[in-house]
C-alpha cells in the first residue's frame, strides 16, 4: 500500500514539474506551449537511450483492438502531460489513501 501511495505522490509531483516546465516555456516564448504525453515521453526516451515509445506503439497497435487503439490510446498520447501524470497519481492516492477506522 505504501509503495502505491509513493508512486501516487511520485506521478502528481511529475505532473507538476511538467505543468511549470509548460508555464515557464510559454512565459519565454510568449505564446502558449504544451507537452503532450507523447513529447514528454520521447523526450524522456531519449534520455535514456531507448525506444520505448515506438516500441509501446507498435505492441498497442498489434495487441489492442482497433476500436481502442485509435480513440483511446492515440488521444491519451495527444493529452497534455501534466493532465494525464496528474488523474493518474490522484487516481492511484485516492485508491490507496489511508483508511481511518
């Protein structure tokens, strides 16, 4: 249970490292700018040297049926980051949240 309140905690902190990462690049630039998951994760990928994304795309694509790969999982990947690390680690918190009782 902890190690699930962590990952929450962990998701929503990224979220909003993403979502200040997004104000600041828009207050540079002048003109709003948004990471969408996709971006956030290419960047991260290739960081770290791998393909992971390619590589979830291909698996989805192979793996899922049609009718939830091209609304589902294309659109997810177009989100921006902050919005999807941030329902995710609330969802995951308020599912492991302490129980009083």
């Amino acid at each position: 249970m902890v190690i699930f309140r962590l990952l929450g905690l962990v998701l929503i902190a990224g979220a909003l490292m993403v979502f200040g990462a997004d104000v600041l690049r828009s207050l540079e630039s002048g003109e709003v700018g948004i990471n969408s998951f996709a971006e956030v994760w290419a960047l991260l990928d290739g960081r770290l040297g791998a393909t992971s994304l390619e590589s979830f795309k291909a698996w989805a694509e192979v793996t899922l049926p049609p009718a939830a790969w091209d609304p589902g999982v294309v659109s997810v990947l177009s989100y921006p980051a902050w919005a999807v690390l941030g329902v995710l680690g609330i969802i995951i918190a308020l599912i492991f949240r302490p129980r009083n009782g």
